[in-house]
C-alpha cells in the first residue's frame, strides 16, 4: 500500500516513515504543501496523512485542490490538539478523518485501516485462495501456520492476492512497493516475486508470470 505522508516537523516525519513502513506501508514524504500538491498530480496513493499546517502551502488548500481534481484518495488530516475549527474546516472540505498531535502510532495505524477497508472494500478484508490466507491487519497464514515476509514481500503478496488469477503489471507491483525514493526500477520487483515465490514452495498456491502482462496469483487446483 503506497502512502503520501506531508508533514514538515522532520523528526516526527522520519519516525512515522520508519514506523508505518514496518506496517508494511511503502510511504513517500514530502515536507511542504507545494510539494504535496505537485506529487498528488503524478502519483498514486492508497492513503494521504496531512498536516494541516504545512510551510508555502497549507494542508486545507493541498486538500482543496485534490477534491476540486476529483480525486477520491482517503485523507486523514494530522491537526494541533486545540485546533477545533481546523479539523470542522478540514472535514467540510473533504477530509476523511483526523487525529490531534501528540498521537500513539497504534491509533494512526488503525485509523488508516479502517479509511482503508472503507475505501477499497477488498483490499483489508480477510482473504483466502486454496492454504494462503490473509487476515484484515494484513497478516498471512499458509496451511495454517504463519507466513513470515518481509515489509517489501508483503506489499508484492497482498498486491497479487487483491487479483486472484488475474494479470498485474510489473510496473504496478512496483509501484505498490517502492517509495519515490528508492535507488531501484521495475526490475527489481523480479527479486521480491521471487522470495515470495520460495516461501509458497510446496503450497496450491504459486506466482506465475504471464509474459508481457505481469505475475498472476494462482491456486492449483481451487474450487
């Protein structure tokens, strides 16, 4: 899941970027609503958290001008713990949902999950195909039993398992795991495909590639 994170206190934005990629998030940051708006043109994103108090432009105009582009992105705003005319103005503009600094990540973490499963229904809903299983926190199972991945191997298993036996692009894959500041190319998502592909060796379950369309998450033989 690819998340926008705008928020210009560094520290608290370096802590949530490590925090919430542990989650399994893969989070790109920008510091300034200039910079919001203009990557929200290009990019797409699962989830935005914004501060509402950003330098050059300030998070309710970043949040205006996405809606007036038609754009359905969940957005949660980040507000100052008094500000309760910021967070009225932030939910009549558009806003999805809000939290007031200070906050525990547990409560963040949940409240992007729940904008998550209201926004793309399947995407955090538990899932089966044939002995994988995945649970609404984004936790997978195989024959029962856990299935340890890593943040990135989990992004490229829960992007297959969204289409079951239907082709998805390398690009997208790639686009789903990596942040705008990573050193790596669509390529280097073949090397995740295929950790993954190992820790599913022996199951009914299996990764194929599909030449020139992508992988395919598919179940051999499923009802």
């Amino acid at each position: 899941m690819r998340l926008l994170l705008v928020e210009d206190t560094v520290d608290l934005a370096n802590w949530l970027q490590k925090a919430l990629t542990q989650k399994g998030f893969a989070v790109d940051w920008v510091a300034d609503g200039m910079a919001a708006d203009h990557v929200l043109q290009s990019e797409d994103y699962a989830v935005v958290v914004l501060d509402v108090a950003l330098p050059r432009l300030d998070g309710l105009t970043v949040l205006t001008r996405l809606r007036k582009r038609g754009q359905s992105v969940p957005v949660l705003l980040l507000t100052a713990q008094s500000a309760l005319e910021q967070r009225v103005q932030g939910l009549n503009s558009g806003a999805d949902d809000y939290l007031s600094k200070p906050f525990e990540l547990e409560e963040l973490e949940a409240r992007l999950r729940a904008l998550l499963r209201r926004s793309s229904g399947l995407a955090l809903q538990s899932q089966r195909l044939g002995q994988l299983e995945r649970d609404g926190e984004g936790y997978f199972q195989l024959n029962h039993k856990p299935l340890l991945l890593t943040p990135r191997e989990a992004s490229v298993l829960s992007t297959l398992m969204q289409r079951p036996g239907r082709p998805v692009s390398r690009q997208y894959l790639y686009e789903q795991t990596f942040r705008l500041t990573d050193e790596a190319s669509p390529e280097s998502i073949e090397l995740y495909v295929h950790r993954v592909r190992k820790k599913l060796a022996g199951s009914d379950v299996a990764i194929i590639t599909l030449r020139g369309l992508g992988y395919s998450l598919e179940c051999q033989p499923c009802d």
